[in-house]
C-alpha cells in the first residue's frame, strides 16, 4: 500500500528530474502499466481461484465442468480466447475485491436511503458506470502472460518431458551429443552443457529451457515420432516469435503469432489431446497476441533476469503501436 500511494502521489506532484538528451527540466509521473509475475500470483490478483478451478482462466470464462469441456463443442473451445471476458469476481474470501465491495455497498444503501423510489437496476447501472470510470488496473486484462513461467517451464518443459521419458538410454546419449555440437553462433545463450542437462532431466530451470527451445528442433530427427516431429517444430516456431524486442508491424504480428499459436494446440491436440483440458498453460497461449497489441514485446512482462542487467540501468524496449504510451513514463517536458 505504501508503494500504490507513493505512485499515485506523483499523479499530482510529479517527481522533478533533468532530461540528459534534451538537456531540459522535466517532472515524471509514474504508471503501472501490469502486474508481471507467475500464473497463481496473477489469478490471486485477478480475484481468480486459479488453474485448478473448472474455469481455470483468468482471463476469461473458458472451460467448465468435464461435461462440458469434454464435450466437442467444450474442448474446441479451450482452443480460443472467447470474446466475452470476465471483468470483475464475486470476491468472496478476496482480499482485492473485497475493498471494493464495501465501498459499493456503502454507495448502495447512501443511493437507497437519499432516493427510495429508484428501483434496484437503475442503482446497479449507477454504481457500475461509477466504478467502471475508476483509474487504475484491471486484473483481468493487466496481467499479462508471463513468458518465463508459461512458455519456458511450461509449455517447453512439457515438450522435453515427452522427449526425454520416451528415449532409450542410447537415443538420450545420441541427443547429448548432437546437443553438445550446436554452433552457438547468433544465440543468446549460455555454453551448452548436454549431459549435465540429460542427468538432471527433471531438475532444469529456465535458462536451460531457453537453450532447448532455440536448439532442440534440429537434433530430434530420427529420435521421435512424425506427430511429436510436429509438435516440436510447432513450439519452437511460436517460442521464436515471442523473444523479439521490437515489434514495426503489430498488424502483422499479432496475425502471425496466432498461427503459430493455433498450430501449437493443434499438435497438442494430436499428440496427447487431454493436455488441452489439463493445462491452463496451454489456454493462455490464445491471450497473448491481445498482450502483445496492449503491452507490446512479451519480453517486457518476463520475471525472467537479463544476464547483463545491472542495477541502475534499463535496456531499450520498443514497438510501434496505438498503445505504445501505456508503459512509457509521462515526461512533462519544461515543468
């Protein structure tokens, strides 16, 4: 809370500072633009029960009960973002909604008790348009997918399990070594070290995840079967597309990226079906072209560290878009 107030202080007291480029005073006003963090942090934000609840999206109201989502009409639709999207929760037990639910209530019985006469829905539609013109974040649209947590330790750790429990000890020590080959020219990654990552199979963290999804479609042939050839290929098509630090065409992007997502479903779904209705990981892949028009380059939302960050120092982040001030500072130049 102490933060949230330090914020929105610099709303009317902007922060005094010196612009070095244009060599002019400014002042700053802060925003919060997301709630970057895993996936059970961002539902508890969003008001959500999590992964685990029939409808496991924060985001919108997909899946349901298994007789629903395993009905044709139900599982096809785990395969999309629907447009009718879940704007606020009930907040029972939530310790977010929960505040504004006090306060609407109190709005209530003030309306009620100065205008007796007005009937319930034209009270409902009153404190509706009131806390919709509320500034700040709504949960279920400023928690964008986390790149880190969804992608790397989730959908590519899903594709290297399949890969490694179905080898045989002599196709695992064959990986280890084209793995071990790969030319690193051109890759942001660590030195590769392949029998380390084969004998901790199970144990690995995101940077070797990363590494796989840069490498593992080259070294695969022969070692898995023509619809887990597809999947592989179809994961690191989409993952290639993600890990870009400036997008020029948002049109063209976002056009892209939700083929190479719905080709990751529908491998999915020809490989092992029952992960689309198992894994939320999975579902959220839909929402992440609207991320990408509202926040710009996933990577940006990543809890993922830089190797090279240091303190004190932002590396540059850009993209071109109609949204491109929602995570820009607000430089009042001259003031």
């Amino acid at each position: 809370m102490h933060r949230k107030e330090q914020i929105e202080a610099t709303h009317t007291k902007p922060i005094p500072c010196y612009n070095a480029e244009t060599k002019r005073k400014c002042r700053v006003v802060l925003r919060v633009p997301s709630l970057p963090a895993d996936n059970p942090q961002q539902s508890e934000e969003a008001s959500h029960m999590g992964g685990n609840a029939n409808c496991g999206c924060r985001r919108c109201k997909a899946g349901g009960p298994h007789t629903v989502t395993e009905t044709d009409q139900g599982y096809h639709a785990m395969h999309y973002a629907p447009i009718t999207r879940m704007q606020t929760a009930t907040g029972i037990k939530d310790k977010v909604a929960q505040h504004w639910i006090e306060i609407l209530l109190k709005k209530s019985r003030e309306i009620k008790a100065n205008h007796p006469g007005r009937s319930a829905e034209d009270i409902k539609a009153e404190l509706k348009t009131w806390f919709d013109a509320q500034p700040g974040l709504d949960p279920t649209r400023d928690t964008p997918v986390e790149i880190l947590h969804t992608i790397l330790l989730g959908i590519i750790k899903y594709v290297w399990y399949i890969l490694h429990s179905g080898w045989t000890d002599a196709q695992r020590d064959l990986f280890v070594i084209r793995l071990q080959s790969t030319d690193l020219d051109g890759l942001t990654v660590p030195p590769i070290r392949a029998a380390y990552m084969m004998q901790y199979c199970n144990g690995l963290i995101g940077k070797h995840f990363k590494t796989l999804m840069q490498t593992m479609v080259f070294h695969v042939h022969d070692l898995v079967s023509p619809e887990l050839f597809i999947l592989v290929k179809a994961v690191c098509d989409m993952g290639a597309m993600l890990w870009v630090h400036e997008i020029d065409d948002m049109s063209q992007y976002t056009s892209d990226l939700k083929i190479l997502i719905g080709n990751v479903l529908d491998a999915f779904g020809d490989y092992d079906p029952a992960k689309i209705l198992l894994k939320i990981k999975l579902h959220l892949l839909p929402h992440i072209p609207e991320d990408a028009v509202r926040f710009g380059p996933l990577i940006r939302n990543s809890t993922e560290q830089p190797p090279s960050s240091e303190p004190g120092h932002c590396h540059e982040i850009r993209f071109h878009g109609p949204n491109e001030a929602r995570a820009e500072w607000r430089l009042l130049e001259g003031c």
